[in-house]
C-alpha cells in the first residue's frame, strides 16, 4: 500500500489543537505526520504554508510549544519535523537530535541544506539514530541522484518540479523515478503540488505521497471551527490515501 505523509504547521491556531489534528489525521490514513516547525522564510514553501508560517510566529510560536505537541504526537504516529536550518542551527542540532530521541520523532526533512552539508551532519543523525530525509529533484544529473540516494534513509522526498509548494506545476518523472529506482531500494516519496486531484496521477511509480498544502489551506480558514478544520483535513486524506491506492 502506497504510504501518505501529511505536512501541518505546528501550534495554530494552538499546541492542544496541533495534537487532536495530528491523531485525526492518523485515523483518517496519514501515515507519517511532517510537523513543520515555523520559520520567517520558508524558502522551499509556497504562499499558503508560509502564511501559516507567519500566522505561528505571530501568535508568540516557540520551540517549547513544538517540543510539547512532538511530546504528546510522536507516541503515537510516525512523526518527523520539517523546518529550515536556522532554528535548528540556533538551538544546536545535537540538542534537536536528543529531543527527538527523548520524543520519539524519527527524524527530521531540512529542505535548505544542500546535500554536501547535510553530510556533516551524518554522524550526528548517526548517534541519535535518526533520519535526515534526502531530496531528489528533476534537476539532478543520474550521477548527482546516483551520489544522493546511495545512503537515504526511512524514505527519499522527490520534488515533482522545480519550484515551490502547493503550486500547479507538472513534469514528466518518468526519468527520475527509474534513475532513483536504479540506485536505491529506500521508498521514493512525491511532494509538491500534491492534491485530491495530482494524487492520482503524481503517485504512480512512487511508494507515497507528501501532502502540505491541500491541508494547511483549511488549517488557515479562519471562516472555519477547530471542528471544521479537522474535518475537512481528515476527508482530504482519506480522499487522497485512497485515490493513490486505487
């Protein structure tokens, strides 16, 4: 069965609500939660995520606030954090690594650290036995999707176009998904851009898919109850998880 991972930002509009939505979401067929870590400048997130960004830090977000829903989410379901590297640089990576381990978050999706630098971080990743998620893009040469995928772990995130979140581009990946097939047997996951109606389409020859926007854009509904939110993001998983195993 194709896997689905679902992306929310964590503590809107508050840390309780993040931890019914998360175990919703879990019922609803999410398979690994990617709990995003607010951050000024999401550089890789298209608007809706980054207004959500901007809506977490407005309201006073912390890192005491992600460590207390990560506490009470990471029991319970696959959990991973997202985020940039400044607060994890500010705060110290040995120090995120052993909360994660404390927690139980399985590790971590930092899409602004180039692949080179990520390698420094390995042997830290290493003691804390913990996942540091690996990019493939439509960009990369067989021999740089060769040299990237060679020690991914957990799965390997594929963007599905050059660009940012929750937009409507397309590409063929026909290349890409047999190049990353060809040197690796760890799951190939596709986000950006994925929705009730790319799902279909953007998960054949991939092993899941990787959900953000479609999510966070009713987490954001301010029109919306804490009830209705929950809601509507459970009925698109369970509409997305079941399209992509059709």
């Amino acid at each position: 069965m194709k896997k689905l991972v679902g992306y929310i930002t964590s503590s809107i509009p508050d840390n309780n609500f993040t931890v019914d939505l998360a175990l919703s979401m879990k019922d609803a067929g999410v398979d690994t939660l990617e709990l995003g870590v607010p951050f000024s400048d999401p550089v890789a997130d298209g608007p809706v995520i980054e207004k959500a960004n901007h809506i977490a830090l407005e309201s006073g977000f912390s890192l005491k606030d992600l460590f207390e829903v990560s506490s009470k989410i990471a029991p319970n379901m696959d959990m991973l954090w997202m985020g940039y590297m400044n607060p994890f640089f500010h705060y110290g990576m040995e120090n995120f690594l052993k909360k994660a381990k404390e927690y139980g978050v399985n590790g971590m999706i930092i899409p602004d650290v180039p692949y080179e630098e990520s390698l420094l971080l390995s042997p830290l990743f290493k003691k804390y036995e913990k996942a540091n998620i690996t990019f493939v893009a439509p960009t990369h040469s067989e021999n740089r999707i060769k040299k990237v995928v060679e020690h991914a772990q957990k799965f390997i995130y594929m963007v599905a176009y050059a660009g940012i979140t929750g937009s409507g581009q397309k590409e063929d990946l026909t290349t890409i998904i047999e190049t990353v097939k060809k040197y690796s047997d760890t799951p190939l996951y596709i986000g950006f851009g994925v929705d009730e109606k790319t799902c279909k389409e953007k998960s054949k020859g991939v092993d899941g898919v990787i959900v953000g926007s479609s999510f966070v854009k009713h987490l954001i509904d301010e029109s919306l109850s804490n009830n209705e939110k929950i809601n509507k993001i459970c009925e698109t998983a369970k509409i997305i998880k079941e399209k992509i195993n059709e």
